[in-house]
C-alpha cells in the first residue's frame, strides 16, 4: 500500500472554486489560497447560507500507540455520505505543528480517506496559528512594556499569568526568567512559553461568534493580578483591539477538499485536555447553513473532547448534534485488555472482551447527553471474523450499531455501510441532547458531576487552597460557566496507566484556571504539559525535501 504522502499526490484535486460551488458558496464570498485552498469571507460565514443542517459528532474510545482514527473515519464518513446523495461538509481542526513535527509527522487522515492539499495544511496552511501566536505575544510584549513603564495599574510581577507562546514542542522553554541584563532590558520576572493550541487565545478564536464577539473575548482574557488583588485584562492594558486586528482574517474558516472532492472546513484547533479541542464555532455554522449534514471531530477520548465538546462549545453557541460515531479498533481494545503492542496482531478474544469495557463506557456516556451511537470499528487487517463478531454483539447489546470500515484502504466505499448507519439514526430523530450539568450549579459540583459520570470517579480531591480560588472565582462573577478538565487522555483516570475502565478512583485536582475570554474554569488534574516536549525519535527526523524540492516523510 501507498504511503498517505503518496496516495495525496496521487490524487487530481479539483478548483478550489469548485469545491465551493459544491459547497453552495458563492464565488464572490471565496478569497483564494492557491489553486486548493481558500479562506471563505467572514460576513458570508458569519450570515451563512439559509440551511439548518444535522451535526454528527465523532469521537473515539480512550487512544493507544495502537491507533484509532477518528480524523480518517470523519472525512471517510463525510464522503460516504456525499456518495449516498446526503449534501454533507467536514469540519475539522487544523494540525499543531508541534504534534506534526513531534509525534504524529501529519494530522490530516490517513490512506484514501484525507483532505488536501496535506503538504499545506499539515505546516503553515493559511498562517491562522501564526496570526494566534502573534496575537498571544502581543499582549504578552504589551504586558512587559506596561510593567517597564511605570506599571500604572499596579501589577504585581510575581502574579502574572500570562505567558508566551509558539507552534512548537520545546520543553526547555516551559519555565524560565526574562528582562534580565538590566533596568534597560525590562523587569525581571519568571515566565515560560505555551505551545499556540494550548493558549487561550486558541480557545477564545475557536469560540467567537464573529469580529465583535472575538474582541470582547480577548478584552475579558486575565494577564495578572494587581498587589491589592484585582484582575487585570487585555483591555486594561489597551491589547484587545491589535490583537483582534490581527486575527481579523485568520477568522475567516478554511475551505479544502477531500480527496475524492467533499468540502471540508479545517478551522482554529485548540488542545482538548487544557481547552476544549474542537474546531471554530464560526466553521461549524458555515457548515450547518450550507449542507444537510456536518460531520466533525473532537479531539482525543469521549470523556475529553466530545464531553467539552457537548458541555462548552454546544452550549456556547447553541448547538445541538443529532448522532455521535465512537471509533474504536480491535487492536486499541485488546490494548485496553493488557495486551502489548507487539501482541496485538494474534487473535485474544478474552482480552478484546476484557477491553471493550472501555468503549462501552463511552457508548453510555454518550447516551447521557441524549445521543443516539454508531460505533465505528475502523479495520486492520489483523482484524480476525470472531474479534469482529464479539465487538458487534457486545454493542448490539448496548442499542449501538457497530459497523466494520475499511474507508483507509477503500474510501468511501469502505464508509458506505457506517454512513447507512449513520442516516438510520438521523431519520429517527431520536436526539434528545442536553448538556451533562446545569450551568448554574457551583464549580465544584459540576466537577463532580462531570468525574462521577463521565470518569466513575468515587470523588474529587482539592487542596483548600485550589477550592477557596474555585470560591473566588465565583465571586468574580464566574460561577455560571462551563468547567473543562485537562488530564490524561490515556485513561478516564488521571493516571495514564489505569487501562480499561477504572471505577471508583480519586480525581485529584492540583490547580484551577480561570479562562476569562474563552468562557469556562479549567480543572488541571495531575501532570498535564502545555508545552509538550518532542520523543526520543522526533517524527521531525523523517521529515525533509527530494531532490525536486517536494516534502517527504509527511504520514
């Protein structure tokens, strides 16, 4: 089989101009990026197109080294669905530099089933999270200068918050000191970098309405704290306005295709532990006023990303999906079950069985928010006729229906039964959504709805001093916003190594954050990195240029 890289350049990308007649945009709301890509005017995608189209949501069971393949089984799903006649658009986050370069070499599916051009969208794209980063330094630079000259406000040095950021994993600049060199070089302070997905700007673009609303978003984004205890923002130091100008087109949502010629929108891509990892609110719209049917993605796990997704970005801007799709592979199962990577490949049906506890827990999650659930059990060929059955049979025994998906090596044929599926559950109408807590309770309780649903925690533990910040943070005005978790993706426990499905643990809450402009309280729960650091054997090592000057070693 073809490499990904391969396979997309293998494949005749249509127009871009296409791709948007496809799409029902107009040719004068298309603002061209090239031949294959393009941002779609902001005041079309924010007035949209007169549809009212159905959200499907993708997520997937708690993710192994095995591989799951959410992002290839949302683009195989959406053009299956355009192959069975239903109008249907991709919404997906852009990829992290960081992440290509370090772990994954590539975030934009896999085999037949990706969205192009991938050389593009897998480094600078459209220079969105260059415009992010740029707006985060900015309040940081302003932040700096307002201390440098004279610090009228009052700031205290040892209580800012903010910090720097950049589109890149690189461990040695989490933590530092800067302004040393003297009194001409800036104040001294401790400060540290962020990478760009985990910074709150990410979370506020994602978030935002539209020009207004992004503005009054970063205006209310804490920076510090003043020695008499009050909060100062972005609009206090007067950073709010420059930044918005400098996110004012990246907020435009991009427009690229699939390679067998969907519309896709690939748009903002925030970090789902520290934020809540799904796509512009803006995109989404887009999506749902031009198709029948969006198709999108939430970043790792259900108990992670579809639960922000439901909790924060559904109810912020006033979503409510009509379908989930979990992925899972037999061989991510088996891992849950203990068995080892190098095992994966035999038959252990005990294992399998002893692992699917995991997805099961997701499908009654799911079924929680009042979501119908299709499983998706993405193929390998390792896949054996009874591991298949005894998914299938254990799912059928829950009311999901688990269909085999071979839409990497096949396409959208491979997607073509998964899509039947899929508008089974949207012709029933069966949805009944509705958010996992009711905003208006404290902070705490709704973290502790959120660990003893979602994660079977038997409680949630905080120092006096995180709780009493909770209290403060309500007394600031806050209590009546979303709280997102940041924990390990790797298990619905805060320890990465607690497979499976773990009841009645300790979810252990080390610190709390308030995301002012985003709109949510984040509960950090054990070692969670903002700034990630890169593996032994970077995926950057296979990364370079062929003696034609094309990339090489993406996927």
């Amino acid at each position: 089989m073809a490499t990904d890289l391969e396979i997309a350049r293998a494949a005749t990308l249509l127009p871009i101009g296409e791709i948007a007649a496809r799409a029902g945009i107009p040719e004068d709301a298309l603002i061209p990026y090239g031949k294959t890509k393009a941002k779609v005017d902001l005041d079309f995608a924010v007035r949209g197109g007169g549809k009212r189209g159905k959200l499907v949501l993708v997520t997937g069971i708690s993710p192994t080294p095995a591989g799951e393949g959410k992002t290839t089984t949302t683009i195989g799903l959406g053009d299956a669905l355009n192959a069975l006649g239903t109008q249907t658009m991709i919404c997906l986050r852009e990829p992290s530099l960081g992440p290509c370069f370090g772990v994954k070499g590539g975030a934009t599916g896999g085999g037949r089933a990706q969205v192009a051009p991938m050389e593009d969208i897998n480094l600078h794209f459209t220079g969105d999270f260059h415009a992010i980063t740029s707006a985060n330094n900015l309040a940081a630079a302003m932040l700096d200068n307002h201390l440098y000259w004279g610090n009228e406000l009052g700031i205290d040095p040892r209580r800012v918050t903010w910090r720097r950021a950049m589109d890149m994993n690189d461990r040695n600049l989490r933590n530092m000191v800067l302004g040393l060199g003297g009194a001409a070089q800036g104040v001294p302070r401790e400060d540290g970098f962020d990478i760009t997905v985990a910074s709150e700007v990410m979370a506020v673009f994602c978030l935002a309405k539209d020009l207004p609303d992004l503005q009054a978003r970063l205006g209310r984004m804490i920076l510090a704290t003043t020695r008499d205890g009050r909060s100062v923002t972005a609009a206090d130091i007067k950073a709010d306005g420059a930044m918005a100008a400098l996110l004012r087109d990246a907020l435009a949502p991009n427009l690229v295709q699939t390679l067998e010629g969907s519309p896709a929108l690939v748009h903002g891509g925030p970090f789902a532990n520290i934020a809540h990892g799904c796509n512009s609110v803006v995109a989404t719209r887009l999506g749902l006023s031009l198709a029948d049917v969006v198709v999108t993605e939430a970043g790792f796990g259900a108990d992670l990303g579809a639960e922000k997704f439901l909790d924060i970005k559904c109810r912020s801007a006033g979503l409510a999906p009509d379908a989930c799709v979990i992925v899972a592979t037999i061989r991510a199962l088996k891992m849950h079950g203990g068995v080892a990577k190098a095992d994966l490949g035999r038959e252990d049906v005990p294992a399998l069985k002893a692992g699917m506890v995991n997805l099961a827990r997701h499908v009654e999650n799911m079924g929680k928010f009042g979501l119908p659930v299709v499983v998706a059990l993405n193929a390998f060929t390792t896949d054996t006729p009874a591991e298949i059955a005894t998914v299938q049979a254990a799912m059928a025994a829950l009311g999901a229906e688990a269909v085999l998906c071979t839409h990497w090596a096949d396409g959208a044929a491979g997607a073509a039964e998964l899509a039947r599926a899929v508008q089974r559950r949207l012709a029933a109408g069966e949805a009944r959504f509705h958010p996992l807590y009711d905003i208006r309770l404290p902070l705490i309780e709704k973290l502790d709805v959120i660990a003893r649903e979602i994660y079977h925690a038997a409680e949630v533990q905080m120092p006096p001093a995180v709780a009493a910040r909770l209290q403060r943070f309500e007394a600031q005005g806050f209590r009546e916003v979303p709280v997102c978790v940041a924990k390990t993706q790797y298990s619905f426990s805060a320890d990465a190594t607690k497979l499976g499905a773990p009841s009645g643990h300790v979810l252990p809450v080390r610190e709390v954050r308030l995301s002012a402009g985003a709109g949510f309280v984040v509960a950090v729960c054990g070692e969670i990195m903002t700034m990630p650091g890169l593996p032994r054997r970077p995926a950057a090592e296979g990364i370079g240029l062929d003696a034609e000057g094309r990339i090489e070693g993406l996927f």
